[in-house]
C-alpha cells in the first residue's frame, strides 16, 4: 500500500518560531528546512525549553548545559539562525501545563511570530517507536499557548512594559509526526542540515553511537518523505491551524 502523498507547507509567511524541548531537536528533522527558510530572506528564532543538560552521561549538568548551548548556537548559525533564547527548565522533566503554558506564552508575545514550529507531539515516531516525554510535553504546552497569547486575559501579567496580546500566529508547524499531511522540499539545503546536526559532536560522541553517521540518518527520513512530495529530499509536517474556523 503506497503511503499517501504529502502536500507542500504555505511558505507565505515572513516570521516563524521554532520551540522544542532540547538543544539538538531541531537538528534531528527540521534544520534543512530552516535553511531553505532563512535563505528566502524568513526570520527564523529559536527557543530551547531546557539546555539538555542531563543529555550526556559523562558530564555533569553544569558543563553539559555550558557545552549543549554553545553547540546549538553554532547550529543555528548554520542554518541562518542568530537568535536562539534558552529559557533554562529542567531537562528530563519537563510537564504539561500551566506553568509550561505560561512560559511558552510569554516567548510567543515577545517575538509576535506568524508560524510556530515545534516537534513531533504524538507518543510515537510511528510504529512501536516511541516519543520522549519532555517532546510530548512541549509541542502540547505549544499548542495552547500559542491561543493563550492571544488572549490578554490570560497570563495578563505579562501585558506590561510594551508586551501586547498576539494572535498572530496562523498555524503551528509539528515537524517529524507520525501523522504529516504536508512537507517541504529540502535538497537545496539538505548538507547544510546536514552540518548543522554534526555540530552537536559532544553530544553525538556522548550517546555512544559507533560508526553513526548523520547524513544517513537525515536521508532515512527525507528520502521516503521526498518521494511522498514528488521531490528528492523533504522533511514532514503535521499542520495545525489556528484561526477560528480553522
């Protein structure tokens, strides 16, 4: 049974957001796609939940968040990115809720982005694969709070000092979901997603993978999504609109 064809992202935008969990989120499906973006002249802005300080088993915390961020700082800037905020929660244990609500409100307010990117939200990655909780945690935290910053009477203490309701945002952008329905054509910008994920070596070396090679790994996904988009190379959505009626 041949999987069903993707449609291509609405790139009629000029401002995107992009919030996940962990330094290197980003770099594991969408990177390619944010350097096709920021080269059509896009801003893009990144926001780490956490610095992925519990990611490496040989550091401590404190050197694990010193040398994550500094990798995804370079990461980004690799893809054109050169805003990338680190709001600091604690890795690994991240929650749903209100407290996460807030927080991710008050970045959406701030940077008044017209897509939101987050990532793949759903329990798994297809299959009997499954999501990590602190994913699950913020692409769902993402979903309401970008409708919470639109509304003033919602977290109203951050409508201060020049920080106004936004209800802006027309779609949040789910990249790597199990349940795509939409992609965007990548093999223009494949290497430098490429290189933008290989700038994460001290994590890479940490999770011990031997002979693991990124561009390999990339093409698994892109390959199949690619063909599902008529092109050679793409990375999935899952598309969620956001305006009423939607």
């Amino acid at each position: 049974m041949r999987p069903e064809p993707l449609e291509p992202l609405d790139e009629t935008w000029e401002r995107a957001l992009c919030v996940v969990a962990h330094p290197d989120d980003m770099e594991f499906g969408a990177a390619a796609a944010v350097a096709r973006w920021t080269g059509q002249g896009k801003q893009v802005t990144y926001c780490m939940v956490t610095s992925g300080e519990a990611g490496i088993d040989g550091l401590e915390p404190d050197e694990c968040r010193r040398v994550r961020e500094a990798e995804e700082v370079e990461s980004a800037r690799i893809v054109g990115v050169d805003v990338v905020d680190f709001l600091g929660l604690p890795d690994g244990i991240l929650e749903y809720g209100v407290a996460l609500r807030r927080e991710l409100a008050a970045v959406v307010r701030r940077h008044r982005p017209d897509i939101v990117i987050t990532g793949n939200l759903r329990d798994t990655w297809g299959g009997s694969n499954l999501n990590q909780a602190d994913h699950i945690a913020v692409g769902k935290a993402v979903l309401d709070a970008v409708r919470d910053a639109g509304n003033r009477w919602i977290f109203p203490e951050q409508v201060t000092d020049g920080v106004e309701p936004w209800g802006g945002v027309r779609a949040v952008w789910a990249f790597g979901s199990p349940d795509s329905t939409h992609a965007v054509d990548t093999g223009d910008t494949f290497d430098a997603g490429v290189a933008s994920l290989e700038a994460h070596s001290a994590y890479i070396e940490g999770l011990g993978w031997e002979d693991w090679d990124a561009r390999e790994f990339l093409e698994g996904m892109a390959r199949p999504t690619g063909q599902r988009l008529g092109v050679a190379l793409a990375a999935p959505f899952e598309v969620f609109p956001m305006g009423w009626g939607s």
